[in-house]
C-alpha cells in the first residue's frame, strides 16, 4: 500500500544535478498515513494534566506535527510545537562516556553540591568506550574517575571495563556506546534519549529523538533530568526504489551529505522515509542516522516499523510509544531520490561533503584500510565487508584494521557464519584475506585517540576507513587522506590498494 | 536537595534564553548598561577577563547582579587570529588532548595551551598560542563558514576561552559549539552579517568587536563589518555560563550549598 502511494507521487532524482527540492510544507505523506492505518501503536502526545483545554483539541487549528515536533511536544508536557520554539524537555536516557564523563560529574558536582544525587540513577547509562585500552594513565584515570561516580550514585547501568589485557574478560563491557545502547535496548521508540557525543543522533534509527550536548548541559541533565531544547524544523528526505545490491547505508548518506553540504542541515531534524528506509534493517537505519551530525543536523529519524519493534523484543522491558509525523506536517523541503541510480561513493579529504563517485577515485593510491567505529564497525558492516573479500577470493593489499564497535560485534565476527561461504565466519574470511586480527571493541582510532592507539594514524597516510568523519588530523596525523566510504568499498579498496568501487568484485 | 530545587525552579521556568538561536532576529536585551569602550584603547590583552569569567579554580558563582551589570562587558579589542570555513572541533582541539578533563583546573590551563593545535601548519604557520606560552597573543578570533563542527566535546570552545580569546566571528556555527560556547560562557560566539569576512582580515590585524553596536572594526585595514546581535545568549556568556545565568537571575538556588 504504502509502496503503491510512493509510486504515484514519486518523482525519480539520481546524482547531484538532479536533486529534488519539492515543495516546502508538502503535505504528501500517504506513506504515513498508511503505516498509521497499519499500526495501532498510535498514542496522542498530548498530556492529560493540561488545566486549559489546548486549542488543539478542539480540532480547528490542530496543525500537523513532524515526528520530532511530536517527540518533542510529549516531552515537554504540551500539546503542540512549533519549529523554533524553545521547550524544556524531560529527558528519558542521559549518555556519558569516558572522555566527557569526568567532566560531566565535575560540573555536577559543582552546580549541585558535593552530596548531590542524580536526577535518576536508572536513567543514566555510562559506557567507557573512547580511550580504553592505552597506556595513557589520564585515559586510563578517566575510566577510573566514571567508576567512583557509578559506585557513588548507584548508576545501574554501567558497562565497566578493568582487565584492559582481556575485554573478555570484562563480562559488562560493551564497547562503542552508540551501539552498546542499541544493542542494550536503551533505543525506544518516541523518547528523548541525549549523550555527551555528537553521533548520539545514532539512535534516531529508532524513531526516537537523540541528540548530542556538551559537559555543561549534561551535568544540568544529571541534577535535574530536564533541558532546554529548542524545536528544530524538519528536513525530509525521500528515498525510494530498490537498494543496489552493491550500495550500503553508508553510500546514502555519503549521497545525502554531498548534497546538502556539511552545514546544510544545521539546527534541523533530519526524517528518513521511503520504500528505501523501510527495507533497511536496524544497522543501516543507524548508519544513515548516525551521520546527520556530519550534515550538521540536530537529529535524524526513522519512523519505527516492525522491523524496529523485532529488534527491540528481548531487549527492552520498558513501555514505549512511536510516533509519527502527521499527514499534514510541515517540513522546511523534502529531498528524493531514486536510490536504484546511486553508485558507490566516497567522502573525499577533509571533509565529509566531499562527494566523488568511488569509481572516479580510482587512481588514488592508498596505505590502508579501516573498518570500524560506531558508523561502519557494526556485525552487518563486518558480514558486508567479508562478502566482498569472499567474492574476490584475493588478499588485501594494504594493512587491514577491523575494529568491532562491541563485544556482541565481536563475537559475531567469530561465530556468525557469511552466507555463500560454505559456513564460514567473517573472522575466518578476514584471515584468509590477510586482514590484521579483529582487535578489541571500542572507538579506535576513528578519532585518533592516545598515541598508542590500535591502528592510529601516526603517518601522513592514505585511510579509507568506514568511520564518519575525514577532516584534517581526525584519525590522528594532521597531513593523514582519509576517504570515507562503505563497508563494500573499503573491502574492495582494501584488496586492490587503490580507492575501488565494489562492483569490481561484486559482479 | 539541590536536586529537587533545581527541579522544580527548572520546570517552572519559561524558556529564557535561545541558546541555539544563533540567526538572531532581536535586539540585545541588555541596551541600557553598555559602556562602550574607546576603539584607541589598544590592549593586547584581554579585556576585564576576570571580571566576566571565573577561574576555574574560584568560587565561580560569586557573581552579584549589582557588580555584574555595572561591569557588562561591551568590547573586545586586539590583534585577532583569523581561520576558514568548516574549523571542526579536531582542529580546535585534537581527539588525543580529550583525556584533559576541563572542570580540573590544571587540565583547563592545560586545554587553553592546545587550543587550535590541530589546524594544519602548512596552511596556518603561525599558531594561536605560542609554543610554551601559557595562553595567546589573540583575543578574537575571525573564521568563515560552519566554526567548530564535528564532535560535541566542550572542550572546544573551553580551550579557546582558557586560551585567553573572548569571542570568534564567524560566518555561522555548528549548533553543538554554539551551544557549548553559550552554556559555558567560555566564549561569544558572533555572527557576521556578511559573507566572506574572513577573507578581508590577517592574522594579527587589529580589530575591535562592539559587542552593543554589533559590529566588528578592523582597525589595521580601516574596514567596518556589521554583526548579527548576539541576543538572549549574551547575557547568559556575560554571567559566566548558563548555571551562573540561572543562579543570576533566580531561576534555580543560588549557590549549591545553600540550596
């Protein structure tokens, strides 16, 4: 039904010269109406403590929400928004990590009072993930720092790590938090989840809102469980038609970022829909979410589906209700595209705009290959990978660095088989393609990190690596290239040396 | 305790500040209290530093309402360090210095030492803090498009503010940056009205940001730039950061002590 109605509205846009800025404020959502029909998880946002009747009940100036507006209008206990309007907010889940944690405690503890209590201990999650196994004693005294604060205030869930010579050993530890909280049902449908990590917009693949906030306001977030939020405008983007089978999530939103530039989403949600977005599965939901910061915007969401609901069984115990954006919601533009036109791509250096088809960059040496971080190091990012180096059945040409996002990636790796293997499993594929041995789950050198950080960049090198951002000195080297790109093509990248567009190998 | 006030002042509170609001349609709410200092008053050095932000290391909410208004700080003047489009927060402070934890005041000293260290030197010979040099030569700070996008670390905007800089003037700002340079009160994050300003200033022009007349003058090339109103932001970076604010103005208890 849904497929249907996209069809007969659909206006097909390939590449950059092609982009479809239809209407603003279109009122053409049919595809939501429909799952609407189809879903009777449907709840009113408004709160039943309003002592005036909100005009909006009255039905007639009830104006249309976005799925943000509406998240956003929940949370803050009133029955309508409006893009712009600054709301205070209640906040479901709070996120800290090792490298923003200390000082997060530091500022509640000076706001608050030493004695001070958290707002909620059951709502803060603490995931260790950043700088975890270095020598570096600040990173290592950082790790330290979020444990005393965890024991003090009785947090539940943090996921500790002590023996740095053996994660597993470590049976609470997770590894990079965005995932960790996917993969530990801390992503609900319809709540408001923020982190002191700006890819905390990671966990919109969930239908929820999810954004990134600095030491200052988490440390307000930690004492009162509340922020001031200002409602962000919602930029829709449109995908529709049948995925390649050579193209990845990554290779959307490499194309959406090429689009509209890494500002051009600044202070704005970001909504995926489409026959596209509804036959991804929850990983690539989070990848194309996870990247909206690298567009500037403040978040990205997918409308929750079955597919969101058959992740989150076994996962989650807690009550959750989706929303979604009204059949006359107002957005600022509506992006399409045909996603059966794209090509594999990449983010060319410095930056993550930096479009090039990946066949255009074929004549760029490179020095080596990473998979890995919360963008590109999760189970399907590895399974994607291994399929290309088995359909080549060659090795890699260059050091190959593969970085699990978390103990669960990493057991996958090890035990998943790769369909069309004969039952092998990813690790086994890796060894046989030469890559270096899956290393411990964590951020990695996505970010650079301590100097001796597993895979850093300490050369001016070539990288492509599958993690999200490519400016100057990210991965550590001020000079270092970094090309971003999908799974698929740093697998094939890999094999030959050279940037290379995965049909080389997948035909 | 704290916790319960904090609370309920919070959620009584109506929504007082725009802190992501940064294409600012209004007036500065302050109009009254500016007392523009003379542009011939060259100082290389920071203005009233002290008086607006805190050490780290003091009593940061001791601020009264009294002293604070008679003091508002009106203008920044001195040679500015000037920088592109789309600075991202690795170039303002790389990945491996987040081990540095800003609310301990050595390591806030020790952040302001490494503020734009990750800029590559091939395009930007001279660095925005002297090596071995406790702070910088430039107050302000001059860039192009997009300032301080990637990462959500605060320790951005605080290693620029530890550095000695009072505010940058740029084109536009990444929402996250803009609303940690507000939330911190480490810096005024002020927008141009025109495009391109950044190309007309040389690291080591002198220039005064006017923050009442909003506007930038670069005394070394004579030219005049008109700049966006920092609006309801700019009391709150005045008090020293969105807590101070709240504590200023009543909206939460005034010290956490007492509360």
């Amino acid at each position: 039904m849904a497929t249907i109605a996209m069809t007969l509205s659909r206006v097909h846009f390939g590449g950059k010269s092609e982009l479809g800025v239809s209407s603003l404020f279109s009122p053409s959502t049919i595809a939501h109406r429909c799952r609407r029909q189809a879903s009777n998880k449907i709840h009113a946002v408004m709160t039943p403590t309003q002592s005036q009747r909100p005009l909006s009940t009255t039905g007639s100036v009830k104006h249309g929400m976005t799925m943000t507006e509406k998240i956003l209008s929940r949370a803050s206990e009133r029955s309508q928004l409006e893009p712009d309007e600054n709301v205070w907010v209640n906040i479901d889940v709070l996120m800290t990590h090792d490298v923003c944690g200390p000082g997060t405690f530091g500022i509640f503890k000076k706001e608050f009072g030493e004695n001070a209590k958290v707002w909620d201990r059951e709502k803060i999650v603490i995931i260790p993930d950043h700088y975890i196994f270095t020598n570096d004693e600040r990173a290592n005294r950082n790790v330290d720092i979020l444990r005393d604060f965890c024991m003090e205030q009785n947090i539940k869930y943090f996921y500790d790590i002590k023996d740095l010579g053996n994660f597993k050993a470590n049976p609470d530890y997770k590894g990079v938090c965005h995932i960790a909280l996917a993969q530990e049902g801390h992503c609900r449908p319809g709540e408001v989840l923020v982190g002191t990590d700006s890819h905390t917009c990671n966990a919109g693949a969930f239908g929820q809102f999810a954004t990134g906030i600095g030491n200052t306001d988490a440390g307000f977030v930690l004492g009162t469980g509340k922020l001031l939020l200002k409602v962000p405008p919602t930029l829709r983007f449109i995908l529709d038609g049948e995925m390649p089978d050579y193209l990845l999530a990554k290779d959307l939103i490499l194309q959406i970022i090429g689009e509209i530039s890494v500002s051009g989403a600044t202070y704005k949600s970001m909504e995926f829909i489409g026959s596209t977005v509804e036959s991804l599965s929850m990983e690539e939901r989070m990848t194309l979410c996870n990247m909206v910061v690298e567009a500037g915007g403040k978040n990205g969401v997918v409308p929750a589906d079955q597919t969101t609901f058959n992740y989150l069984k076994d996962k989650t115990s807690v009550d959750f209700e989706p929303v979604y954006s009204d059949g006359n919601a107002r957005f600022l533009q509506d992006y399409k595209f045909d996603v059966s036109k794209l090509e594999p791509l990449v983010a060319k250096p410095h930056s993550p705009d930096n479009r090039a088809l990946a066949r255009e960059c074929k004549d760029v040496k490179i020095d080596r290959v990473y998979i890995g971080s919360c963008t590109g190091g999760k189970t399907e990012d590895f399974l994607a990978a291994a399929k290309v180096f088995l359909a080549s059945g060659k090795k890699v040409k260059v050091p190959t660095f593969l970085v699990p996002a978390t103990q669960k990636v990493w057991m996958d790796v090890y035990s998943l088989p790769v369909p069309g293997s004969g039952g092998k499993t990813c690790s086994q594929i890796f060894e046989e393609a030469g890559c270096d041995t899956p290393a411990s789950p964590n951020c990695g050198a996505c970010l650079g990190g301590p100097r001796d950080t597993y895979a850093r960049m300490n050369e001016p090198m070539v990288c492509v690596s599958t993690t999200n951002r490519n400016f100057p000195g990210r991965m550590g080297h001020k000079e270092g290239q970094i090309y971003l790109a999908s799974p698929y093509t740093a697998a094939a990248s890999a094999i030959s040396g050279y940037v290379t567009d995965p049909r080389e190998f997948l035909r | 305790m704290a916790m319960v006030a904090a609370t309920t002042a919070a959620a009584a509170a109506k929504p007082f500040l725009s802190p992501v609001r940064s294409q600012s349609s209004y007036l500065p709410f302050l109009s009254l209290s500016y007392t523009l200092k003379s542009s011939s008053h060259c100082s290389t050095f920071p203005i009233l530093r002290s008086s607006i932000r805190p050490q780290p290391n003091s009593k940061p909410f001791a601020i009264s309402a009294s002293s604070s208004t008679s003091t508002s700080i009106t203008t920044f003047h001195g040679p500015c360090f000037v920088v592109g489009d789309n600075i991202d927060t690795d170039q303002i402070i790389p990945a491996e210095h987040l081990t540095l934890v800003p609310s301990k005041p050595d390591e806030y000293r020790k952040l302001g030492t490494l503020a734009l260290i990750g800029l590559p030197s091939s395009l930007y010979p001279t660095p925005f803090v002297p090596p071995d040099s406790p702070s910088t030569h430039y107050p302000i700070i001059i860039a192009g498009a997009n300032f301080g996008c990637g990462s959500s670390r605060e320790h951005a905007p605080v290693a620029l503010g530890a550095a000695g800089a009072h505010a940058v003037v740029a084109e536009s700002y990444a929402r996250i940056f803009f609303r940690n340079s507000v939330a911190t009160g480490e810096i005024y994050p002020l927008e141009t009205e025109t495009v391109g300003l950044y190309r007309e200033c040389t690291t080591g022009d002198v220039v005064t940001v006017d923050l009442a007349g909003s506007r930038l003058i670069n005394h070394t090339t004579g030219k005049e730039y008109k700049l966006k109103p920092i609006g309801d932001a700019g009391p709150v970076i005045e008090a020293g950061g969105i807590f101070a604010y709240v504590r200023k103005t009543g909206m939460i208890a005034s010290s956490p002590s007492s509360a």
